[in-house]
C-alpha cells in the first residue's frame, strides 16, 4: 500500500533522452545531457520525469522496438548514466516513471531470432504464430493507411507471425506464464536502479488474448494485479501508469474495483472531449466525460494531459464532433493521421494565441486527476510537418537561439531542429524565455507552483455548477473541509455568468482568488457575477467573510477600521472583479 499516494498531487513531465540535451556533439541526446538539465526540470515545478523508451532499440518506432530491456542505448549512455541521472532527480525530489513496452519487441530481439531459427526454441511460444495467413489479418490495425496487414510471413519460420503495430514489432504472447514472468522481472530490474514506476504502453493489447482464432480478445485482468502485487513488494510507492484508450464502462476494469490494478491510466475520454470543448466552446460533452469516468477507487488516479508524443486521437468523438476539431486545429491533410487524429504540437494547434495557450493549460491543471506535460510544450513549441508520420512533433528542445538551438553542437541532430518562421529555436528558447518574467515559461512556472498547493484537484471530489452558458465550465472540488472553485470561458468574446459556488452556509460568500488580486463577494442575490473576457479563467479557493478578513495578506481593505467592518470588506472584495485573474 502506498501511504502517501505520491502521485495524486504530482506533476509529471515526458520527455526523449533522445531529444533532450546533447552532452558529447554527436547530435543525440544522452543522460549525461539530461542530468546537466535536471535543476531546470526541478526549477519548472516537475515532480516525476516520464522517460520515453532509451533501452537498446534499432530506432524503426522511436525506441519503441525494443532489441535488449536490461540495457540502455549505447548513443545515450550507460546504466552508470541511468543511475547517475535517477540519483540526481532524486535528491532534487523528482521520481523517474519509464516507458514499459512489453506487448511486443523488436523483429531483432534474441528471442525472436532465436524463436524464428528453431521451432523448438523455447521462445517460439513466447511470440503468435499461425502456418496459414489469418482471415483477419486486414483488421485491428493500429495505424491504418499506414499498416497493411497484422500477420507477416517469415521465411526462416516458414510461417506468419503476429503484430498489432509496425511489421518490425512482432507481438509477444503475452498469456504465456513465462512472458508474464519476463515482464516482472524488466520491472524488477529498473525498480533496483531508481525507478519509481512506469508508463505501461498498449495495456488493452497486453492483457488481451493474440492468436489466429481471435476475433475478439478476452482481456486477462488478473495479469495487471499480478503486476501491480509484484511493484508493491519490490517497492511499495512504486506505480504503473496505463496508456489504456477504452470505453469508461471498463475504467474499473483497469483499475480493480479495490483499486488493486493499475495505480494510474491516461484519461483519453477527458481528452478527446476537451479539445472539442476548445474548438466548439461548448463544454457540456467534456462535462459527460468528467461524470463517466467519474468513478474510481480512492487510491487511483486519472493522468490528465494535452498533447504527447502521438497524435491527438479522435476516435472517441461522433463524426461531426471529430470534423469540428480537424476543421478548427487540423484543416490541412497533411495535419491528420491515421484517419482518426492531428499529428500538431499544440502551440500551433491553437495558432500560437497566448490567451488560448492559457486557457489549455489552465484546464489541464484543474481538471479532475494529474497533469502530464509535454517537454517543450511550456515554451510553446511548434512542430515540422515536414517529418514523417508522429515525428513532427518530437522534434528537439530548444535550449537557446545558438545553433541547434543549443540541444547539440553537431550540424546534424537527430532530427533536425526547428529553424525559422514562429515557431524556429531562434524565438522560441528556454534562455530566452527565462529572462522575461511573463514569458509562457515563467507562466508555466507560477501555475505549476500554485497546482501544488490545491491539493482538493488531485486528492478531493469535484462538483460542476450548472451555467446557462455552455462555453463557461465551472468546476468545484472538495476535500478536508476545504474547497476550490475554477471558472473558464471557452469562448473567444467575453461572457457574464452569475452562480452559486454551492457550498453549505456563508462559507462561499467569498472567492479568494488564487492567481490575483480579485476576490470575489457575492452579491445581495447571493450570486457571485462575473464578467469573463475572452478565454478567460479565473482559480479561487471558497471561503465566508471571516475567512478573508483573517487573512490579512489577501484583505482587500488596507485600513485597519475597514479591515474591521464586514460590510465594508464585502463591498471592497466585489469591487475588484472586474480584473484579468492570474493575467
């Protein structure tokens, strides 16, 4: 059991060792880079770095066929690295989750190879095999348009195998109790050199049953508290975070109904719906999507984010739903992938407009879970459409307006840095946006820092009050006796909303402002009324009259008679909402 649940209040950042920080000029990122950057991770606010995939790989799917999962990839360092770098996050208080990829490896790996040769090897049975070419083999692709088939003959096997993803990566079958035990000892391994958990990739596809005959995979549930059992003996605060992309009826599922599952999943539902709520500025279907993945065990934890390393899937929404966000963030072809998502960054997503950005990032802090961000993303990185399929937004982190944008000294990285235009590392960089107090950076910084202390988001229940407005979404959470109330217009004109903050007796007379100076006293219809411009938002904590004339560092009223009158407190503290809070 976890006592203190570490990951309810944190603040997870996903990054490349890849495409981090070159320490040696040879145009790739290593640990020893990541390590010299460790301090501006921990100066950002980040609590646990999430690792991209670094073990030793051919690189065909951006480490994700992994040939070696006890090694680390010689173009990034050593294991004395691996630990160096864990060491170093870790007396800055910083944990390490990493990318676990075991629904397949790659076509390299020694088990495949051998498996391939010897028919009686005793890793034939760790892969799918079938002498005659599935009737299914066009169906259950996960990159369709790009992906032909799910079965690929081979000649030294002299039969098909199985693979949900690239032909490259052929799946391992994962109900072999043997395969089971492989995959706990990898979680073992990493646990022993710092690891506070992992980023478990394809779960869906790693309980599901693979074979010829399937046609529709029975999920083997009990395998994920099988792995969950194994991290709480090894090490007890250590966590699994599911990339799951599934239906809210099967939430649970994932979860275990005593939460004795995954600790964590990606809330995709949330997700999908946000970014129609961004581009409809009607936020009733993402309110549907808070409620139905609502339920949870008390220890679990939903992973909010924006954009990652994929594309933006959009499969969960209706037809015109996902035409509404291709037409507002990815008009051109060239935007989309895979016939279901847009393959952008999400600075330009949202054209660059730092009200927007905001209004983004205000919502990723405040809805209901754990915030995960995108390295780069808060210094508004762009994307290079000119790279194929998902490497358009993984290209490198621009340090600085030097060449390379200081990621390396080598005049060819590994893929090559943005130069140019808006988005090009000479106006977009770290160093620069360091230096100038409201840069995105610095905004970045004060957000993150005041998510940290509203616990009620991470740790309490939430509430949404009813507005007339569907582009105002107004969000309440509730924990300890203590409550947080978040507002923000979706829309790009302004909006007027009067509400009740819904809390019992006076105590939501006033709304303290968490990012301003404009607090909020409800009026004599006992509403409080706002005037919200465009993209705005507003975070206060809910308090009574009492609450604020005890807090003398938030008291509107300088004088110390007024400080002593209630009525003239209220008056002061509803006087000031006319202000852009946290602007």
């Amino acid at each position: 059991m976890i006592s203190d649940l570490w990951y309810k209040n944190a603040v997870i950042y996903c990054l490349s060792v890849e495409t981090f920080m070159d320490s040696d000029g040879d145009g790739v990122g290593d640990f020893q880079g990541l390590m010299r950057r460790l301090d501006y991770l921990n100066g950002l606010g980040v609590t646990a770095i999430w690792l991209m995939p670094f073990q030793k790989s051919p690189g065909k799917d951006d480490g994700y066929d992994v040939s070696d999962y006890y090694s680390v990839d010689p173009r990034f360092g050593t294991l004395g690295d691996f630990v160096e770098f864990t060491h170093g996050a870790e007396q800055r208080g910083m944990r390490v989750l990493i990318d676990l990829v075991v629904n397949h490896t790659s076509i390299e790996h020694p088990w495949f190879q051998d498996a391939r040769r010897d028919p009686n090897s005793k890793y034939r049975d760790w892969y799918v095999w079938s002498k005659k070419k599935p009737k299914n083999a066009d169906q259950g692709m996960v990159f369709p348009g790009v992906q032909e088939t799910t079965w690929t003959f081979d000649e030294a096997a002299q039969a098909y195998y199985f693979h949900r993803f690239y032909e490259f990566q052929p799946d391992l079958n994962t109900s072999n109790p043997e395969v089971q035990a492989e995959i706990l000892k990898i979680m073992g391994f990493w646990i022993e050199l710092g690891v506070s958990g992992f980023r478990m990739d394809a779960v869906p596809f790693v309980i599901g049953t693979k074979g010829a005959d399937v046609t529709s995979p029975d999920e083997q549930f009990d395998m994920l508290r099988t792995f969950r059992e194994f991290l709480q003996w090894r090490k007890g605060d250590s966590i699994i975070l599911a990339e799951a992309n599934v239906l809210p009826d099967t939430d649970l599922h994932y979860f275990g109904d005593d939460g004795d599952r995954m600790h964590m999943m990606f809330n995709f539902q949330v997700n999908q719906n946000l970014f129609y709520a961004l581009a409809s500025a009607d936020g009733r279907p993402l309110v549907e999507a808070m409620r139905a993945t609502r339920p949870r065990p008390s220890t679990a934890q939903w992973g909010v984010f924006l954009r990652n390393h994929d594309e933006l899937d959009l499969g969960r929404l209706t037809e015109e739903q996902r035409e509404t966000v291709f037409s507002a963030f990815g008009p051109d072809k060239t935007m989309q992938l895979y016939d279901r998502g847009i393959r952008r960054r999400l600075a330009p997503m949202l054209g660059c407009d730092r009200r927007r950005l905001e209004l983004a990032y205000s919502l990723l802090f405040t809805l209901p879970g754990t915030p995960v961000l995108r390295y780069g993303d808060e210094l508004g990185m762009g994307d290079d459409l000119s790279l194929e399929e998902r490497y358009c937004a993984r290209t490198p982190m621009q340090w600085s307006d030097e060449p390379q944008g200081g990621f390396t000294r080598s005049d060819e990285p590994v893929l090559p840095v943005i130069s140019g235009g808006p988005w090009g590392y000479e106006h977009v960089n770290a160093a620069f946006q360091r230096r100038h107090p409201d840069s995105l950076l610095n905004w970045t910084e004060r957000i993150i820092r005041m998510r940290k202390e509203v616990p009620e988001i991470g740790w309490g229940d939430f509430s949404v009050i009813e507005t007339d407005d569907p582009a105002v979404l107004i969000v309440r959470y509730d924990w300890r006796n203590n409550s947080a109330l978040f507002v923000h217009n979706l829309a790009a004109t302004p909006r007027e909303v009067a509400f009740s903050p819904g809390v019992e007796g006076a105590h939501g007379d006033v709304l303290i402002n968490l990012l301003g100076d404009d607090h909020d006293a409800a009026g004599d219809d006992g509403l409080h009324h706002l005037v919200l411009e465009g993209y705005g938002y507003r975070w206060y904590r809910v308090g009574g009259l009492d609450y604020l004339l005890r807090r003398t560092d938030i008291d509107p009223v300088a004088e110390s008679d007024e400080r002593r009158s209630p009525e003239t407190a209220r008056k002061s503290a509803a006087s000031k909402t006319r202000g852009r809070g946290g602007r």
